[in-house]
C-alpha cells in the first residue's frame, strides 16, 4: 500500500491515539477490533475501553488483543461502573490517551486498514487542523451496504468548508443536527481537548462537542475519502433509550430535581450538550479565540432557555412550574420602567447552574440602559464605561458608570465590551489604541437591543390602552350617575 508507514521509524511521525468506544456489541466487536490492529500506521496507540458492558463483549477483547505480536501499542480499559457516553470519552481523553492526534471509533464499526496514515497525511498537508473528517460508507447489521440518511447526508450537503468560519457557526447554531460530520468518521487534536479544559457536562454527543469547539477560533478540514464502515442496526446509541422505556432516571438540574422516564431522556442529554456549549463559547470568549457575537448569543441562549422550561415544566413536578411561574413573573416586571429607575438589578436568574459573562457596556446613554435591560440574566454587567465625566462616579440603574481608563482594572475585570453606541469604530479605536484592550474583547450591540424592545413597546401601549379605557369608562359612569 503506497502510504503504509509501518515501516518508517515511529519516531519520525506524530503519536497517534485510536480509541475504541465499546458498550453492549459482541456481535460486532471482534470486526472492529480486527480494523484497529491492522491499522499501517507506524507510531499508534490503540485504546480499547469497555463501558462496563453486561454481554461478552469484554471476552472478545480480551480474545482478540491475548496473543497481539503487532506494532501498534494496545491499552485495554474496563469500567468498574458504567460512566455512559460523555463521561466515558472523558474519562478516555483525560487518563487514557497519549497521542496528539485522536481518532474515534465505535465498537461496531469497521475501519479501513489504511485509516490512520491517511487522516494523518491529510492532516499534515493542511497545516495541522483541529478537527479532520472524511467519509464514511453505511452498512446493516448483516453486513449489507446501505444508503441511509448519513450516507444521503454526505451526498447532498454543502461542504462546511466552502464558507467563512463565522458562517459554520451561524449555520450550527441555526441548525445543529444533523452534524456535518459523523462522530465515526472524525479525528482531532488533543490540544483541541485541552484547550476547553474537560467538559463539565459531559454530553453523550462528543462529536458535537469536538465539532463545536473547532468553530470556536479552530481550523477543520474535510476530504472525501471512505476510510470507515459505519453499521446502522437496533442497538445504536439513538435506538437504546427507546428499550427501556419504564425505567426513570433521576437527575439534578441547578437545585431542581429532575425525574425522567428513559424513553424521554434524550431531551436531558441535549440540554446537557447546550449547557456545555454555552461554556465553550464563554471559555473562547475568555481566551480571546472569538470576539462576543450578541446574534450568535442569543440563538445559544434561546435554545438553552427553551430547553430548560420544557425540562421544569415536565419532569420537576409542581415545583418546576411554580419556578417557571416565578421567573415569568420577574421576566414581566422587567418591562416597568420604575423597576430600573430604582437601580433593581436582580434579573429572573432562571438558570442559576451556568457560568455568568461578565462584561462592560460602553455608553451609559439611552442605548446603554437598554442594552442593560434587554439582555439576559447571564450576562452580568459590571459597570458602565462613558467619555462623559459628568456620569463618571454616578450610577446609572443601579450599576456604576467608570471612566474608559478604569476598564480592566482590578475592580473592573470583564470577559468582554459591548459598545451600545453608533460611534462603534471611534470607540473601538480608543479602546484599542489608548487603553490597549484586546482587539477580541470589543464588541458591539446589535441595533436590535439599543433599540426599545417590541414586547417592551408593546407592553407599554397595552398598559396605556387600558389606563385610558378604564379611565373613560369611569368618566362615563361618573356622568351617567351625576
């Protein structure tokens, strides 16, 4: 084969690490184990780790790896308890792994001998990108080649590559499944990992996960070559929950506790994974990988936001919907003007279990205050940064309008600034230039929350309607009795 490189001297090529997720698939993991080991790349760990599977399929590893004599180095992990997906990948890139490049692999799918050494050419090639994908051909569980949806997907969809990053990010948090890349079919680096810090999540979706965090300031490259056989069958990942449907699962969501059938915990697991998201996006934000995009924000938070209501309104009893009541009653007073001009900063704080974003707004103005009262409750606003030295020292609606040169200071620290004003680029140029704020951490208010909200506005006609109805009414009667 014309890049087998199990020949050349391992140590003249970048350590590989393949990792083979294994749970409930002795029919099928003797396949692909026998993948793995004929792998022709020369410097590659193979990592076999069983989720403390109930079958035999622990008995098969240990069959096929007893009398390996290969060139690859063979690590074997058992589970003492079953972690499921996402801390089980955790738990594999955090303790298991010594490579700088991981490749993904199921333990019912089958890799092409040739696999290894042509994600690492590629990867190589294209200047080392955190996430490498290629293609993938669908088979049933007989063995017989199929075209279902992923193999339609690969077929028909625009390549992610041929648009702008900011454009990858805009289309995944617009329409996140399905995932332009399959789990099976992907590679990437473990300084990608690392970058993030473990996930504190830990959603059952780690292809999203490492997809995700490559568009957050990452670099991704896709070619068109089938190097797996992914096996669609009954007891895939998304088809496993749907087997016991009786059994509950208890989980804790903040200081709410949740109780939820199996058969409905798909939707806990994808708000796990938004959680996480949302974390990533405030760690790049933090590490200066992307500036804050407020529009990419708030399709972020609504997705979260939306998650979390169906998840208290279905699973956490009477008191998940009083908590939604409550909330939905702080949201309403949101709305009073006098609420704001009493410097009440308490927001609804409905979702109390995530990371807050600390920023500053540049303009204690008109624009500024409704920047303030628009956005929500996870952004924690700081101060407000104004030129004008009359404001310098006050407070606006509860928060304290400091001078641009304070900004940073110890009092003062922010993940970001958001410039809620028209006079952006000015502002820009002196945070930059004269203060010497990170190109990165400048950011600007869209026109949308600057502006009075429609629900504010219209909040505020309704209540004069009705003042003026009633005021009317009671000014006929007073006539009519007189």
């Amino acid at each position: 084969m014309a890049n087998d490189t199990t020949k050349t001297t391992s140590s003249e090529l970048p350590r590989v690490s393949m990792f083979l997720f294994v749970f409930q698939q002795q029919d099928y993991l003797e396949e692909a184990i026998a993948g793995a080991l004929a792998q022709d790349y020369a410097n590659l760990q193979i990592v076999i780790s069983d989720d403390a599977s109930t079958d035999n399929s622990v008995a098969v590893i240990e069959q096929a790896t007893r009398n390996y004599q290969g060139p690859h180095d063979i690590k074997v992990n058992v589970n003492p308890t079953n972690l499921g997906i996402g801390e089980h990948f955790k738990h594999i890139m955090n303790n298991l792994i010594d490579g700088k490049l991981v490749v993904a692999a199921a333990g019912d799918d089958i890799s092409s001998p040739n696999r290894v050494s042509r994600i690492v050419e590629t990867w190589l090639a294209n200047g080392k990108p955190d996430v490498i994908a290629h293609d993938l051909r669908e088979f049933d569980q007989h063995g017989n080649n199929v075209d279902s949806d992923r193999t339609i997907q690969y077929q028909w969809q625009q390549n992610p590559l041929e648009l702008q990053p900011i454009q990858r990010l805009t289309n995944y948090l617009q329409d996140p499944f399905p995932l332009p890349f399959l789990g099976a079919a992907l590679a990437y680096t473990r300084e990608l990992y690392q970058r993030f810090e473990a996930p504190i999540w830990a959603p059952d979706y780690e292809d999203h996960l490492m997809y995700f965090r490559a568009l957050l300031g990452g670099s991704i490259h896709y070619f068109r070559e089938p190097l797996v056989r992914y096996r669609r069958h009954t007891a895939n990942f998304t088809n496993r929950d749907k087997k016991v449907s009786s059994a509950v699962k208890r989980v804790s969501l903040g200081n709410r506790s949740l109780t939820i059938p199996m058969a409905s915990f798909g939707q806990y697991r994808m708000h796990q994974l938004v959680c996480q998201q949302f974390e990533d996006y405030l760690k790049a934000i933090q590490l200066e990988r992307v500036c804050l995009d407020v529009d990419h924000f708030f399709k972020l938070w609504q997705n979260l936001n939306r998650r979390h209501e169906q998840l208290l309104s279905c699973f956490a009893g009477w008191r998940g919907k009083l908590a939604l009541l409550r909330s939905d009653v702080q949201h309403y007073f949101n709305y009073l003007p006098w609420r704001w001009h009493y410097g009440v900063r308490q927001r609804a704080a409905s979702i109390n279990y995530l990371s807050p974003i600390r920023i500053i707004i540049f303009g204690a103005s008109a624009a500024g205050q409704r920047a303030l009262m628009q956005l929500p409750e996870q952004f924690e606003v700081v101060a407000f940064a104004d030129n004008n030295s009359k404001l310098q020292g006050q407070k606006v609606l509860g928060i304290p309008v400091i001078a641009p040169a304070k900004i940073g200071t110890e009092a003062y620290t922010f993940d970001s600034i958001l410039v809620a004003s028209i006079y952006y680029f000015p502002i820009k140029q002196q945070l930059v230039k004269d203060i010497h704020i990170a190109v990165t951490k400048v950011s600007r208010a869209p026109q949308a929350i600057i502006s009075e909200s429609t629900s504010a506005h219209r909040f505020r006609r309704t209540s004069k309607i009705i003042i003026a109805s009633a005021f009317t009414a009671a000014l006929i009667t007073a006539l009519i009795s007189s």
